[in-house]
C-alpha cells in the first residue's frame, strides 16, 4: 500500500466536539502534527480528544489535550511526536475538537494514511 500525506482543517471550531479526521475503512494513520489556532483576542481553552469506538477497547476516549490554555491570537502545536490511530475493519478512531469559546478555534492535522 502507498502511505499518502493527507491535511484536514476545521475552522472557527465552537464549543461542541466536532469531528476533524475518521480513519478510513481497514486502514491505519499516523497524526505527524497538529496545530490549534485562537483566532480571537482573548484566551481560550481547547479539548483534543481521540474517541476510540474500535470493538474490544470499551469505547475508552482519550484526550490529547484537556481545556488546554491558548492565547489571543496565539497557536500552539499539541503533537510532538506521531500517533497511531487504527481501524478494526468495523469502526475506527475518530479525531474531535472543541473550543470554550464559539467560532474561536481553527485547527490543522496532518495526517499519514494507509500505513502499513
């Protein structure tokens, strides 16, 4: 299999998790980096969380980051080395954002795909 060097963004995440990568059907990934922008003046905070759907593991989210302080007008880089992500050949991990504060947050993943 070729690995393919993929880059997701959502912009002007609010305060609701929201899906920013799904690992592909009987595929592996690896997040090589993952920038958190606050587009905004004042602070903010930022959850990164990995919902671990894959059968067997209990459905045990994990967070990358957790009300991680950002700033005005600053970013922050959250991975300093590589994670895997995996999928089961039924469900696969799923990459969530959220900000504290509405429309305040763009984040950028990139992303090695279809790792063998």
């Amino acid at each position: 299999m070729a690995n393919n060097f993929k880059r997701f963004m959502n912009a002007s995440v609010g305060t609701s998790l929201e899906v920013v990568y799904t690992v592909p059907s009987n595929k592996n990934s690896i997040i090589i980096g993952c920038l958190l922008c606050n587009k905004t003046g004042s602070g903010i905070t930022a959850d990164v969380q990995i919902d671990t759907a894959l059968s067997g593991s209990g459905n045990a989210d994990v967070y990358l980051v957790k009300s991680v302080q950002i700033p005005g007008g600053s970013s922050i880089e959250i991975v300093e080395g590589k994670i895997v992500l995996t999928h089961d050949g039924s469900s696969g991990d799923v990459l969530k954002v959220a900000a504290s504060a509405t429309s305040s947050l763009d984040i950028t993943v990139s992303v090695l795909e279809d790792v063998t």
